[in-house]
C-alpha cells in the first residue's frame, strides 16, 4: 500500500471523526439550551404567577375588610380569579413545566372544597356545622390563602431558575470557544447561534406534540421531558447538517 494512500485513508478517518465529535457536541448543546431555557422559563412563569395571586387576593382583603364586598363573595370571585390565572400560567409553561404542574394540580379546587378544607383546618367541623360567623371566617381564610403558593412549587422554581441559568452559562462558554477556535468563526457564530435556536424549539414542539398525539400524558412529565430532549437531539442534527451542506466548513489546505 502506497504512502499516498494511508495518508488519505488518515485523512479521511480523522474527518470523519471530526464530523462525528462535531455533530455530538452539537447535539448535547442544543440538549442543554433546551434545557436551560425551560428551566429559566418556568421559573419566572412561576414567579409571575406568585406576584399576580397575591396581587389579587390583597385586592379582594381590602375589598372585604372596607365592607365593599361581603367575604362570601369575595372567596368566590377569588377562586374563579385564581384559576384563570393558574390557567393562563400553564399555557405560559414550557410543555414539560405544564405536565408537572398538570401532574400536582389536574384543574384548580372547587368553593365546596375549598370551603370543606378551611372548615375541617380552623375549626375541626365540616363548613355546614359552622355558624354564620365561623363561615365568613373561612371564606375570609380562602381569600387570604389565595395570596399563598405552594412553599415546596415556589422552591423548586427557584432551584431550577438557578441551575437553568448554570447550565446556560457553560453552554455559552462552549460556544464562545467553538467560535473562538473555528476556521471561520462568522460561520461558527451563526451556527452556534441556530444551534440554540434549533434546541429550544425542537424541544417545545416535540413536547407539545407528544402530548397532542397521545404519545404522552397532558400530566407525565417524565415523558414529556423525554420527548422533548429527543426532539431537540432529532432538530439540532438536522438543522446542524443542513448549515453544513449550506455553508460547508472550509476546506483544509
């Protein structure tokens, strides 16, 4: 065998190897933008979330205490209030963020447990033993928790805010220095840019249709999530061969 010829077969081996490293490491970037990004969202969906509750429900108490709504009424405006925005949240939501909170909350709480809830937690009695008294002191109590999320939900946000943020983070820092370390690195730029472009939203629309086709549960989110990163993967090689028949790496001298 010629010299000639292992060194070509060299050569080719080695780009071969380069394109499959390439192409790995595009994908576990996209995988970690999607990540990262549903992570960050949600958090803030969440924190907005918290912020509109409790806007509401201070609202409605200053309703109640100048005697300008009785606090029967008030807890029942409240809790229709407080569902919508839970619902208008979950649409907000990342789809694996909206089959979690499907999975802990199916749909928001009705008056008649609500009212059941507070009466059996203040007074030890079901609401209908309740005086007239005792009663507006639950639907009081209903209109103040409507102010209060879930300790252990809002936690989570925030854990996930930072480690989404984390993430983020090293996943700029690889880029930069693919950019950094490229031949072309207006061409690296761009594609390291459609590269998380491409994995947040192979992400969402993969996890959106998994559940719209039935493949996955509306409250599974490990299979949302699952969905979703196989979306991501599935877009971001793709997307990551098109750029390169599009704009092909420079060819080495």
């Amino acid at each position: 065998m010629s010299t000639d010829l292992v060194q070509a077969r060299g050569a080719g081996q080695r780009a071969n190897g380069d394109v499959v490293l390439s192409t790995s490491v595009a994908e576990l970037q996209a995988t970690a933008y999607n990540f990262a990004s549903a992570c960050i969202h949600e958090s803030r969906v969440r924190a907005q979330y918290v912020r509109d509750i409790q806007a509401m429900s201070r609202e409605y108490l200053d309703a109640v205490g100048s005697g300008r709504l009785a606090a029967r009424d008030a807890a029942a405006q409240v809790n229709v209030l407080r569902n919508q925005i839970l619902d208008l949240a979950r649409l907000r939501s990342s789809p694996v963020g909206r089959a979690f909170a499907s999975k802990l909350k199916p749909t928001g709480r009705s008056m008649l447990e609500l009212t059941e809830k507070y009466a059996q937690r203040i007074f030890q009695r079901g609401f209908g033993a309740l005086t007239e008294a005792e009663q507006a002191s639950v639907f009081a109590e209903i209109v103040a928790s409507a102010g209060r999320g879930d300790p252990r939900v809002i936690a989570l946000a925030r854990s996930l805010g930072k480690a989404g943020k984390r993430i983020l983070l090293v996943s700029l820092a690889v880029a930069c220095y693919e950019v950094y370390a490229a031949e072309d690195r207006p061409r690296e730029l761009a594609r390291q840019g459609m590269l998380a472009g491409v994995g947040v939203a192979g992400g969402w629309v993969a996890g959106s249709a998994a559940v719209a086709a039935g493949v996955c549960a509306a409250t599974a989110p490990v299979c949302v999530g699952v969905a979703a990163i196989a979306g991501g993967l599935v877009f971001a090689f793709g997307a990551d061969m098109a750029f390169d028949s599009l704009l092909p790496k420079p060819a080495r001298l």
